[in-house]
C-alpha cells in the first residue's frame, strides 16, 4: 500500500468516524458509495439496509457530540486487497453499546469509498456523561 493510498484511506475512516459522533447525514453521505450495504446479523432479524434507508435513521439519532459522550473509536487495520480495493476493521463506541465494523472500500474514479458495513455490536458500556 503506498501511503498515498493509507493516507486517503484514513482520511475516509476518520470522516466517518466524525460523522457518526456528530450523526452528519452528508459526511456520511460523502464517504459512503450510494449504492453501499449496512447490515449486522445482530438484531433480530437480521439486519440489512440500503444508504437510502440507513441515513434517515443516523439524522433522527441524537448525536453522541451532543450528549457529550468521550470518543472512543480506532483503526484495527487496513488491508489493500488491488489498486481499487480494500478491507478495514475498525471499532467505535455509541452509548453503551461497543462497534466493531468491517468496512469494505472501491475506489471509483479516483476516489475511496465504503461499498460495505458490516458489524457486530456488543452491550458493553453505560452510558457517560
């Protein structure tokens, strides 16, 4: 991976983390593709949804930011699969439940995005102040 390609990469995990403290609908909507995949086989039923259906959820969401809730979010790693794909695992925390997702990035002309969310949620934490 050259770390120009780190570098851009990173920057699209660091977004997204800041999205969803801050629940910035067009951060979001910026480093995920429109066609991408949010699902966890976490909730009952399974769940699966479309950006289309995923983004209102995070807008009616009050924001961790705003409940002045301590970030808690990392990168695992970062794995490039070819020059226009890759796989990172990251965690992050949203009240009391702990993240861990699988973010499957294509870069489409010229720029990374995430194509895939796939997670497991753990009920870990209480909620902080």
């Amino acid at each position: 991976m050259t770390n120009d390609t780190f570098e851009q990469l990173n920057q699209v995990i660091q977004d997204y983390f800041d999205a969803l403290y801050d629940c910035d609908v067009g951060k979001l909507q910026h480093v995920f593709h429109p066609r991408a995949i949010y699902a966890t086989a976490d909730e009952t039923p399974f769940l699966y949804r479309t950006m289309d259906e995923y983004f209102p959820v995070v807008a009616a969401r009050q924001s961790p930011a705003s409940r002045g809730e301590r970030r808690r979010d990392h990168i695992d790693g970062i794995d490039l699969a070819g020059d226009n794909t890759a796989v990172a695992r990251v965690r992050c925390s949203i009240g009391s439940r702990d993240f861990v997702d699988f973010l499957t990035f294509v870069r489409v002309d010229g720029t990374w995005r995430i194509i895939a969310k796939v997670f497991q949620i753990t009920e870990t934490r209480q909620q902080e102040a």
